[in-house]
C-alpha cells in the first residue's frame, strides 16, 4: 500500500472531490458572470417617468399630427413582448401599467426600444385599458369626450 502525505489513497478521495466540485462550480459561476455582464452590454438605460393626463395633453398639443398613439404594455406579458418587437414607427408612445417602473424599464432597456416609455399614472383607466397590449390613438377631441 502507498501512502501519500500520511494518508492512504482512499482518504485522499473526499478531498480530490470536493476540490473538484469547487473547481467545477467556479468555473459555472464564472460562465454566469461573463453572461450576466454580455447581458447587460445589450441593455439600454431607459427611464419612464409617470404619464398623466396634463402630460398626455402636452405631449399631444406639441405634436404635429395633433395626436398620440399609444402602447400599453407589461413587463410580465409575453404577447405584450411580441406585440412592441413589431412596432416599427418611433412616434408611437409605451405605457407600462399593471406593472413596477423598474421592470418596464428593464424590459424596454433589454429590448433595446426607443420609443418614448412612460408608467402608468391614471392614463390606463381613464382610456379603459383593462389587458394587455392594447393600442389606443387618443386626440384632444377624445378626451374631452371621455371625461
């Protein structure tokens, strides 16, 4: 029998293992970080400010169609996913509701979208948003007739 550093070779098998599962999840945390960190590269900072109905006015008076179309979207909705990768026009407007302003802005960001993104701040109920996605064209004219 050869004995290696005072200890007989099947006492060296729990070390070898537990270095080898150290080695292996070091090397698994490594490939998490690398993609944690190529994620975040592709990810845009975005920032939604709250959008009420002043806001909505002044947005739709500064325009030069008159009017705003808008996107309501969460981030947890997977059609909703689908339905902002086929927009194509930069003037139309996202409003995250039924949602928290960071993870709507997280998902435009990962997206890479670059139309301009707001939260919800009463916008949704006032034009009976009830799901998601939903589209809404809304002028001056529609809501004062809303309200």
């Amino acid at each position: 029998m050869v004995v290696h550093m005072g200890m007989t070779p099947n006492q060296n098998r729990p070390a070898i293992s537990r270095l080898l599962i150290l080695l292996i999840g070091l090397m698994f945390l490594g490939a998490i970080t690398e993609q944690n960190a190529l994620s975040q590269q592709n990810s845009v900072v975005v920032n939604c400010p709250p959008i009420n109905l002043e806001k909505l006015k002044s947005i739709i008076e500064a325009s030069t169609s008159k009017k705003a179309d808008l996107v309501f979207f969460s981030g947890w909705c997977s059609d909703c996913a689908l339905h902002l990768k086929k927009i194509k026009s930069n003037e139309i407007i996202l409003v995250g509701t039924f949602d928290k302003r960071p993870r709507i802005e997280k998902i435009i960001g990962k997206m890479n979208i670059t139309n301009p993104c707001y939260t919800d701040a009463g916008i949704g109920k006032i034009l009976h948003v009830t799901s998601v996605p939903a589209d809404r064209t809304v002028t001056l004219q529609s809501l004062e007739k809303i309200k």
